[in-house]
C-alpha cells in the first residue's frame, strides 16, 4: 500500500505513515513496536533492535498494512542471533 493505491479495493484514499498506538489506562497512549532479540533465552541483555510500527490504512475498506519504521535495526538484531 506504500504505493498509494489498496491491494483489496484499489482506492487511493490512502492515510500513510499513520503512528499505531495503544490506548491504555485512563486513555494513556503508547506507541506499538516490534522487537526482535538477538540473544532470545538470555535473562537479560539480549542484544534486542527495537522499532516503531507505522500503519498504512485505507480510507475506504479499512485495511491496514503495518511496517516496522526501522527495518534495518530489526534485520541486524536477526543476523546475530545464536541458533
């Protein structure tokens, strides 16, 4: 949908690059992310790239394709994982 037209419906009633957040307690807001550990069964210090999700939505069907803002931080923290 970072193309400007929906995979469902075709329209271009696009609102890109739209924040997703949460609404929690007494309609306190906090940004959604995506975490990806590199060192996943360590206790502590796992070497986790962090980043925001951004929301791609439809304004005629309602959908929404997410993206992770910071890809490449992601694609690191992959590559070091221990298998």
């Amino acid at each position: 949908m970072k193309n400007g037209v929906c995979p469902k419906c075709n329209s271009r009633d696009i609102i890109q690059d739209w924040p997703m957040v949460e609404h929690g307690h007494y309609n306190g807001e906090m940004g959604l992310t995506i975490t990806v550990a590199a060192k996943p069964r360590a206790f502590i210090f796992k070497g986790a790239g962090e980043s925001d999700l951004r929301g791609w939505i439809c304004g005629q069907c309602g959908y929404i394709e997410w993206y992770a803002a910071q890809p490449a931080v992601l694609l690191a923290a992959y590559r070091k994982r221990q298998h």
